[in-house]
C-alpha cells in the first residue's frame, strides 16, 4: 500500500466527456488504487465500490464537473468522508487544512507507515488533517496495511525458504518426513500464487456490474 504520484492521459483529458463516463480509465491510472487510503479494488470488491472522485468538489467549483484533471478514483469510504471538504485552496506550506492535489504531489512523501502496527501518521499539518478527515487509520486500512507488510515479508523470503526444504527432501531418508516436506512445499507453492492473484486481480469490471 504505496501511493504514488497520478499521472494523467494527454488524450483521455481531451475528450472532454462526462464524469460519469471516466470511471474505468480512472481505474487505470490509479492502479485500480483509491486515491487517499491506497486500498486496492481486489481488496474492496471491484470497480463498483469505487466512485469518481472530484478533487475540488463538484458543489462548489460547478465549472470543473468534467474536467478531467479534477477527477480522481477513489473507494466509497473514503469518497463519502470527504464529501464536500474543501477547508482551502491548495497552499505551498504545509502549515494549514487542504488537499494536495494528486498528480502534483505523492502523498507517500506526506504520510508515513509504520507497518508493524499498521497506522499513519501525516510530516506536517496538512497531512494529519487529512488522516484524521478521512479516517486513514479505521481498523480496516491498519489491517491491510499489516497484512501488506508480512505478506511482502512472508514472498520476499520465499524462495530461500523453498531452497531449504529442496535440499531436507534431498537429504531425508525418512520417507513419512519427505511426503510432508512434499506436501508442505506443495502448499506454499499454493499459498505463494494465491497471495500473487489476490494482489493482482481486478474484478468486477463493467460488463461483470452490467448484466
């Protein structure tokens, strides 16, 4: 759970299209991410729990209803706190309650992570606003964030892992010993590949929510 820096479509924001219509490309170059909180779309059932974000709210700036570098991808959660929150414009210190714009500013340099307990907390005002506004350390993210954290740890370690029960299956002449070592390697072999798909799936895409 990485933010980074959103980069917009030349093309996509010439279309000059209705917001409604956004929400998939969106998808794309968040990396199916929410904006703010970082969940991904496998981690919270799809495209269709996620909405189309109006950075600066559609209530107040009307002129920017479609314009597409205002629109951003963001999970219902997330999207619901900030609602109609706009405290300023955006501000070059970080000494007062805005909302740095995502295609200028990676909210990973703003938010830190501690992930053996899971929360976040903001580098300056700004970002602590903006945790405590959208409620970035509710029970599910701090679980998330953890599970992202020994997950990486659990892969990373893997294959050194597997090398080692490899060269005890070489080695042991004790066959009830060398099935479970089989066994036991067949269902990391597994467990690895689910925790890959899971990571990677998208699901719930249009014609999945359309039927």
């Amino acid at each position: 759970m990485i933010w980074e820096k959103i980069v917009k479509n030349d093309a996509l924001i010439n279309l000059n299209r209705s917001y409604k219509l956004c929400k998939e490309d969106l998808s794309v170059e968040a990396k199916h991410r929410c904006v703010y909180c970082c969940i991904h779309e496998s981690r919270w059932g799809g495209i269709r729990n996620f909405h189309v974000e109006h950075y600066k709210p559609k209530s107040i700036f009307t002129e920017d209803i479609n314009n597409y570098n205002n629109l951003f991808y963001a999970c219902s959660v997330c999207n619901g706190f900030k609602g109609n929150d706009w405290p300023n414009d955006q501000q070059p210190t970080f000494d007062v309650a805005f909302y740095p714009n995502p295609i200028e500013y990676n909210y990973s340099e703003l938010i830190q992570v501690d992930y053996e307990n899971g929360n976040v907390r903001g580098n300056n005002f700004t970002a602590n606003y903006i945790i405590e506004k959208l409620y970035l350390n509710r029970r599910q993210l701090i679980n998330e964030r953890i599970f992202y954290w020994y997950n990486k740890k659990f892969l990373d370690t893997l294959p050194l892992f597997q090398e080692y029960i490899k060269i005890l299956l070489r080695n042991s002449q004790n066959e009830k010993t060398k099935k479970l070592l089989e066994k036991f390697f067949e269902h990391q072999c597994k467990i690895s590949k689910l925790y890959a798909d899971l990571n990677t799936m998208i699901p719930y895409k249009k014609q999945d929510i359309s039927r």
